[in-house]
C-alpha cells in the first residue's frame, strides 16, 4: 500500500442476497462506518442488478460508493436481458466490474468485450474495474505474466486514467479457493501490472492507478496482501457478504 493511492475495499457480492439480505449488509456496513464521511479506504459494494436500486437508498449518506458487476457495451437496444452502463450510472453507481473471470469463463467475454465494455463504463463517466487472473494451469505452465500482459493490454481502453479506471488481479485459482499466491507472487504480478501500465498511461499516470488484489482476500491475509506495495486494495467475494468479515479487511487498511 502507497501513502498517495487511496486504497479501495470493493466487494463483489456476485449472484447473492435477496432484498432482505442486501439491505441488511448494506445497513450493517453503514452503521460500522459510524458516520465517517472520509475514512482512509474507499469502500465499495458491487451488489447484484436487483439490488442496485435498494441499497443505494440504504446507503444515503454513508461513504460507501455503489458499484454493479458487468454492463453491456452499447447505451441501449435491442439486447434483451441486459444492462448498460447509463442505466447503472442513472441508479447512483460509480464504479462497474468489467471482465470477472466468472464472466469470461461463463459467457466467453474475450479481451476486446472487456474493453469494450469498459469503454461504455467510462463513458457514462463511471469508473471501471477491470479484471485479470490467471487460470491455474497458466500458472503452473510458468505463464502467468504473459497471461496478465496480454489481458491488461486487451482489455484495457484508451481513455483509461488513474481517476476513472482500477485494475483487480484476481487469479482465477485463488478464487472462492481458500488459496492465495505467496505475498511476493502477488507483489511480482502487481509489480508487473504496474510497468505495463507505465508503457500505456505514462509513469505518473501509472503511479496514481490502483490495484486491488482479488481471490479468497479475508481477515486473516488481509493485513499482508494489502502491506504490498503495488497492492492498493481488495475485489471481496465471499468475505464481502458478512459486514464482519468485509469491515475487518477494511480495518485492515489501517495497520
Ligand atoms: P473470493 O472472490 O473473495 O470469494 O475469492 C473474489 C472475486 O471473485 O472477486
């Protein structure tokens, strides 16, 4: 963690929590925050669509900043099923995950849809979250920054800045897993992210981008992975539905 970047603690509540549920968390998580209106992380819920609408009532007034897990490349038309990203903006959100493994595993979003998409997120003027991870038989192949080279550069859009866009690394084996990279393999990937961002963006813009680290974070690594330098916070899936567990990673950012 840097002194410059502000580190952000976003939570990926992937398909979970019926509207009972989601209130409640959300409601949990603003009282934990106790009326603090600039706390040294950024807090970060990525509910579900259904959600969306309810738990940005919850959170009125709270610092917690309202994400959403995917949008459709194109504002509007015929795409039956789908979101764009106007309508996430027009609910309050702020931030948008493009690419989750989970999605490019379960729907097939390549490199160019990610980018695409985050194209449509930051021109909505939202903030996009992109995702890249190696699969574990990438990393066992010793290919895990080639892997990670190829998806930043794919899916990243131009029009990216340290203000309107994030990066999540997320190994696709360490996710919901248990299982975690060594803190220096994280660092090295991060490390790396950040080069590659420095070829893209520039050195400076480079420096102010964060990059969460993202695959069974909890209160017990917390601490650790997020002492690494080039780590500026955490994408949270299942640690992220207990406001506990998701509170004490933030509490986290502290130490
Ligand atoms: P996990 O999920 O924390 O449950 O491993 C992280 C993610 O998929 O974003």
């Amino acid at each position: 963690m840097s002194q410059t970047r502000r580190p952000m603690i976003a939570g990926n509540w992937k398909m979970n929590g019926l509207k009972a549920d989601g209130t409640a968390l959300a409601s949990d998580l603003a009282k934990l925050l106790n009326g603090e209106t600039d706390p040294v992380f950024e807090m970060v819920v990525c509910p579900p669509f259904t959600l969306i609408a309810g738990i940005a009532e919850a959170i009125t007034g709270s610092a917690i900043g309202l994400g959403a897990q995917d949008c459709h490349a194109a504002d509007k038309g015929a795409h039956t099923g789908d979101i764009s990203a106007p309508m996430l903006a027009d609910l309050g959100c702020k931030y948008v995950l493009a690419g989750h493994s989970e999605r490019r595993t379960n729907h097939g979003e390549s490199d160019a849809d990610v980018k695409a998409k985050a194209e449509a997120i930051l021109a909505s003027d939202l903030s996009a979250i992109i995702c890249i991870g190696e699969t574990e038989a990438e990393r066992d192949g010793g290919k895990t920054m080639d892997v990670v080279k190829t998806q930043l550069s794919g899916s990243l859009p131009k029009s990216a800045t340290a203000a309107n866009s994030v990066i999540a690394y997320e190994p696709v084996w360490a996710i919901g897993t248990g299982r975690t990279p060594s803190d220096d393999e994280v660092q090295e990937v991060h490390a790396l992210i950040r080069a590659e961002l420095a070829k893209a963006l520039g050195e400076d813009e480079a420096a102010g981008v964060r990059l969460l680290y993202g695959g069974s974070m909890n209160p017990g690594n917390a601490s650790n992975l997020l002492a690494l330098a080039d780590v500026d916070g955490g994408l949270i899936g299942g640690a992220s539905l207990k406001s506990e567990d998701f509170w004490a990673i933030a509490q986290s950012c502290d130490t």
